[in-house]
C-alpha cells in the first residue's frame, strides 16, 4: 500500500533521472504498422477509427484546417494510449500531470489564435466586442473577453488533468479497501471487487471521451480561426 494517496502521480525515477520521456514516447511503439500490402484486423479497424475520428472532426474546416489533419490525428492517438496504458497496474500516466497537459494544449492553442489573426483579423478582433455592446460596457467587455480567449489553454488541460486524476483517485481508494476487507469480509470483498470493475469499464471510456474531447475542442478552435 502507498504511503502517500497521490504517490501514483509522482514521476517515476530511474537510476535517480525522471523517466517522464521514455514513458510519453512508449505508447508509439503499441501503434500498430503494416509492412505487408493487405493489413491484418487489428490494423484495419485502428486504421478505420483513426478515419471515422479524423472524418467527424474535419468535415466543417476549410482547406487551411485540413491541414493540421496529421496534427489532430497523432494527438488524439497519443492522448488515448497514454490514457490507456495508465489504467495497468504499476504504471504511471503522464496526463495526470497538469504541466503536460498545458505543454501540449497552449503551442495549438497559440497555433490557432495566430492563425486568426492573420488570416481572420476583422472577425477574431470582432469577438472580443459582441454586437451592440453600449459604449460604457465597452472596456470591461474588452477585458472579459480578452481573458476568456486567454484561458482557454488553462481550463482544457485542467479538464483533462481533473479528469483522468479523480478516476484513478478512486480507483486507488476502492482498491485498497478491497484489499482491506480481503480477510476480514468476503462477501463483502466481492461486492467492492464487483465495484471495482464496473469502475475499470468506466475509466476506459473516461480514457476515451477525454482523448476526443481534448482534440475536437482544439479542432473547433482550429474552426474558429481559420
């Protein structure tokens, strides 16, 4: 048993260095290649849900959207496994980690914003003064907005941290009262156990969704500016 609840979102040492690197770059090695001309069925239905997902995000942007395709793509493939890969048993999920999870959303985040910019200025400086506004509400609307677009970055990789955290919090907590009550009450044990695996099926599609989530929220942006 852990000495510390939070002890499973602590970095993982190895010969006193962080291991935070080879763990991000491991689940590219479970991304399943074909050398042969005909896949075989693993690769085929990964090849088509990386389809149905790219389809249903990219089928309202533009050309300059379209672009960043490969980009979406490899980041909503990224965010699942890791997502997946830290519901095993001692392992360690980097998404739990709040300044992971801004290092990836606030570079797309930028990404878009100076997309609109440039290619957008009249509509994306528009947004920031809704239609109408009397002139006094003018400055503080300016500001409201101004720090809404701001932190976009912020509240997304909160979501994703929030989320991915508060499942494998309880999941440790259920966990160890089922070891808990191994030897003291078996039937009960059972009942916890049972509980227990209802949780795991609803972590992986927490696992899921937060992955979808995190990208069409990028792609709806990506939408709004170009």
């Amino acid at each position: 048993m852990n000495e510390n609840l939070f002890t499973p979102f602590s970095t993982p040492m190895i010969l006193n260095q962080p291991a935070t690197i080879p763990i991000i770059l491991f689940p590219t090695l479970l991304i399943l290649t074909s050398k042969h001309p005909i896949n075989n069925r693993l690769a085929t239905i990964q090849q088509n849900l990386t389809q149905f997902t790219l389809k249903q995000m990219m089928t309202t942007h533009n050309a300059k959207g379209q672009t960043w395709s490969l980009m979406l793509t490899s980041l909503i493939t990224f965010i699942t496994m890791t997502n997946l890969l830290g519901l095993t048993p001692h392992s360690f999920t980097p998404t739990t980690q709040l300044s992971m999870n801004l290092a990836m959303r606030i570079p797309l985040w930028a990404g878009t914003v100076i997309m609109g910019l440039r290619f957008k200025t009249k509509n994306s400086l528009a947004h920031l003064l809704p239609q109408g506004t009397p002139t006094l509400l003018i400055p503080l609307l300016v500001a409201i907005e101004t720090i809404s677009l701001l932190i976009q970055p912020v509240a997304l990789a909160v979501r994703l941290t929030a989320n991915i955290t508060a499942g494998h919090l309880l999941m440790h907590l259920i966990g160890n009262a089922t070891l808990a009550l191994s030897s003291i009450n078996f039937p009960m044990t059972l009942l916890i156990f049972t509980l227990l695996a209802l949780l795991t099926i609803l972590e992986v599609a927490v696992a899921l969704i937060q992955a979808y989530v995190f990208t069409l929220l990028t792609s709806l942006y990506l939408h709004n500016n170009t």
